[in-house]
C-alpha cells in the first residue's frame, strides 16, 4: 500500500546497531526509507549497515553518544549533510539496570549514568530532531516523528531497577509533551513500550532458567520477542498512515501485561 510507502523519508535511529533498534532499522529501510544508524561503536555500526545491503533505503552511520549534547549535534549535521533532511528520530539508545543493588544502596553515579543515556540522551536527540523539524515546518514542509524506546518498567514496580524505571517513566510524558507542543508542526510524538525481548540486555537474564520458568507463563504468545517485532509499528509510525496517531504509549510485549 502507498500509504506505507517510506521512498524520501530519513529516519535516525540510536542505538540502531543492534536488538530493537536494529529492527527498526531494517523494516525501514525495507519500506524505502533512508536511514541513519548512530552508535557508540563504529564497528558495530558498520556490521548493522551490512545487515542492509540490497534494501530500498540508503543507509549511512555514525559514531554517536546520546548522553553528550555535542556528540549529537555533529551527529545530525552529519545526518543532514548526507541526506539532507530527517524525517523521523527513533531515540532507541538505552542502558539497563540489571536490579542488582537495593535502593537504598543506589549511589549517586549509578542514578544520574541512567539518566544521562536513557532520559538526557532522549532530550539531546529529540532537540535536534524537533529543531530541524519546526524549521522545515515553517517553510512550508510541515512533516515529523519522534519515537522513543520506554518500558513496561515505566508501569510496573520494578524492585532494584528504580532508576531505570524512572528514566523510561519520564520518557514516556516526554512523548505526551512533546506530542502537545509540536503538532502544529505536523510532528508527532509516540512511545514504544517493550515486554521481554531478546537482545544483548536480556542475554544474560533469559539464559536463567528460573527466570524463564515463571516468567514464559505470563506471556500468552508463549515467546520472548524478537528486534523484528518492532519493523511494523516503526514503519507505521514512520507513515502517513499514523498522522493523526500521537500522544501514545504503544505496548508491544505479546500480551504480557493483559495476562
């Protein structure tokens, strides 16, 4: 369907190189949508580019760390100097908690790490987008997504991972915000909600068998979730389809939290 049809976008993706954001990536670019995948690791940027080879969308990278503003801002004049635009932002990047120390142990450095990357690294990003976006905006080219990556953490209690419960609880009206502030631009602002999904974070966890045992049996699909999993909503998302879609927290977890 044309409606689906990505030809011209640009997207950027944090975090882009590996689990869901590398998913989003490949659905994108799949759609026709030219992509720029930032990472901290430029080989690993690299070998996701790879992954890509053949798709409709042009794909380019770059070394980025969403905790510092700087970074960022070379990232997206970098992003616009290739492209020439950026229609979407998919503000992915993100560091667990591992709920290994109580709170009342949780230090100083550990609380403000989580939010430089999972909430400052969301503000510097979506900053950039917005900025380039509203510009074009008033040129009379009124067009832009902002996605970011949040957690079922930011619904539920999550003992010994407070501050990382925090971090995507904060996303999450950052959307909202946003979504009210820049819709007379044509931007809208949306959150993707995870359940257990496969990726580097969860490797460790998931190898657990006590962990799989009690939680497999509240997942009523009966699997963990896969990168992929996430192609369609983000080309949605992307879409014109999803133009009057914004403000929303998007819940992707294979019914886990229903259960």
């Amino acid at each position: 369907m044309s409606i689906f049809d990505l030809t011209g976008r640009v997207a950027v993706i944090t975090g882009g190189n590996g689990g869901i954001g590398l998913g989003i990536a490949q659905a994108l670019a799949a759609a026709g949508c030219n992509v720029s995948i930032w990472g901290r690791n430029a080989d690993k940027n690299k070998a996701a580019a790879a992954t890509m080879a053949g798709a409709k969308g042009k794909i380019d990278t770059h070394v980025c760390d969403v905790s510092d503003a700087a970074s960022v801002k070379a990232a997206m004049a970098a992003t616009l100097g290739s492209f020439g635009r950026v229609d979407g932002c998919f503000a992915n990047a993100g560091i667990g908690g591992g709920g290994r120390r109580a709170f009342i142990d949780r230090t100083e450095e550990e609380w403000r790490t989580m939010f430089a990357t999972n909430l400052d690294g969301v503000f510097h990003v979506f900053q950039a987008a917005a900025r380039h976006m509203t510009e074009r905006a008033a040129s009379g080219d009124a067009f832009g997504r902002l996605v970011a990556t949040s957690s079922l953490a930011s619904l539920f209690g999550t003992a010994r991972n407070e501050h990382y419960a925090a971090t995507k609880a904060g996303i999450n009206a950052l959307c909202r915000a946003l979504a009210v502030e820049l819709a007379r631009h044509g931007v809208t602002a949306n959150a993707i909600l995870p359940g257990w999904i496969k990726s580097d974070m969860t490797a460790g966890i998931m190898a657990n068998d006590k962990f799989v045992a009690n939680v497999m049996p509240r997942i009523p699909v009966r699997r963990f979730g896969e990168p992929s999993d996430f192609g369609g909503i983000a080309v949605y998302l992307m879409s014109k389809a999803s133009s009057y879609h914004t403000a929303d927290c998007f819940v992707i977890d294979g019914g886990y939290t229903a259960f």
